[in-house]
C-alpha cells in the first residue's frame, strides 16, 4: 500500500520490494486488474492495533467499494512487526464479514510483540467472539498492558508512577495534536492516546518515523506543565 507521504514507511518498503522483485503494484489497482484465481500479497510495517488493516477489509467485505473485484481472489496480508492484539482484531474482523479469502501470513522472521495481559489467553478472547467488531475492539483495549511499563522487575514497583507521569505529558500533548491539526476524537479515543494509540505504551520507533502506538512524548512536541513546572517538551527527531 503506497503512501503519498514521503516519510512513510510504505514508500521504504515498497522500494525494498522493487529491488528484490523487480515491480511492486499498488494494491487497489493491482486488484482491479488481476484476474481470478489470482493471488495477491499486500506487505506493510507492521500489525499495531490493526486500524489501517480494517479501514482496507472495510472495502472488501460485502458491500464495500472493492467487494467485486476481490471475489474469486486470495488476498494475503504480510506484516514485518505484529501485535497480539492487532491480530484478534484482524480475525475477530474477518470472520465476523466471512472474508474467508483473505489470510494473514505469519512467519518466524516476523517480530512479535505482546501488549495483551497474560492473563489474556484465546479461550477468553474466543468467548468475547459473538461481539460486533466495535465491541470486540472496545474490550480489547482494556486487556492492554503498556509495553513500557510492563517489566515490574525492571521499574521495582515504579511503573504505575511512570505511567502516570507519561500519561499526564501524552494527554497534553494529544490536546495540542488535535488542535493543530483540527481533529475531532472522543473522549475515550483521546484518552487512550495519551500513552499512544490503543494504549500500546510502545518505544518502537524507526529511522524515518515513530508509531503513533508509541508514548507521544516520543512524537510530539511543545508546551506542558506537570508539577507545577512549565516545560517545551521536545520529542525525538523534533
């Protein structure tokens, strides 16, 4: 999927793409044209809450705009970094609108990332099953355990201070975001971005971008107060 940002991560892979296969389409118009029986891979960075993966099933599920010209087609989609919980939420989605044509492609060379508690496993995420994709994702979202504060050997007993601190510097940060950039969130939306999106709490980030599942003090920049201080907060790469 090819990204009219020239900082995007798309543009990074589709290049690496080219120079091993010599030609890398973009997917709609790829799809369009393909004929049946065809089998297209769509690679991307990563699987993080799954998002931009839903907005694209969005279209192929009955009903959506690229409906008709997926039929008779295997859709694969393969993910350099995935999440536990960006893949619940693919499969929890694909089944829900019966895509049974499109798979997600796991492999070893993949990293994998946990953000979901241990106390998750797939029995109890199977019996949340019969939720609508919104609920399910809603439910979800509140067995995430920030990757930044999940190590309690690490923090001795810290984290939850950490957290709080970093919480406290997101959610004004993500105020001014929004204001610049005249979006409109909801409350809880917002709230959860606070310590990045979906609550991830990630410190991942690349040479040419930062996720925004990442903590926002890591992407955003500018004007904060916490304890009574005043700080210009400078992100990284700012």
């Amino acid at each position: 999927m090819l990204d009219s940002d020239y900082a995007s991560s798309s543009n990074r892979i589709g290049a690496i793409l080219t120079r091993i296969h010599g030609a890398v389409d973009e997917f709609t118009g790829a799809l369009q044209t393909a004929p049946a029986g065809s089998r297209l891979i769509v690679c991307e960075d990563a699987l993080w809450t799954g998002t931009e993966l839903r907005r694209l099933l969005e279209r192929l599920k009955p009903g959506g705009d690229l409906e008709i010209p997926a039929q008779g087609k295997r859709i694969l989609f393969r993910h350099c970094v995935v999440s536990d919980y960006g893949l619940w939420v693919a499969h929890h989605f694909l089944d829900s609108n019966k895509l049974g044509e499109v798979e997600l492609l796991l492999g070893e060379q993949q990293r994998f990332i946990r953000v979901l508690g241990r106390h998750i496993d797939e029995q109890r995420i199977r019996s949340q099953w019969h939720l609508s994709p919104e609920d399910f994702d809603n439910w979800l979202s509140d067995q995430v355990r920030p990757l930044a504060f999940q190590d309690m050997q690490l923090w001795q007993n810290r984290q939850e201070r950490a957290q709080s601190i970093c919480e406290q510097i997101g959610a004004q940060l993500i105020e001014r975001y929004l204001e610049e950039h005249k979006k409109s969130w909801s409350h809880t939306v917002k709230g959860k971005f606070a310590i990045g999106a979906g609550r991830f709490g990630c410190t991942t980030m690349f040479s040419h971008s930062v996720p925004k599942v990442c903590l926002p003090l890591f992407w955003l920049g500018g004007p904060i107060h916490i304890n009574s201080h005043s700080i210009d907060w400078k992100a990284a790469g700012l």
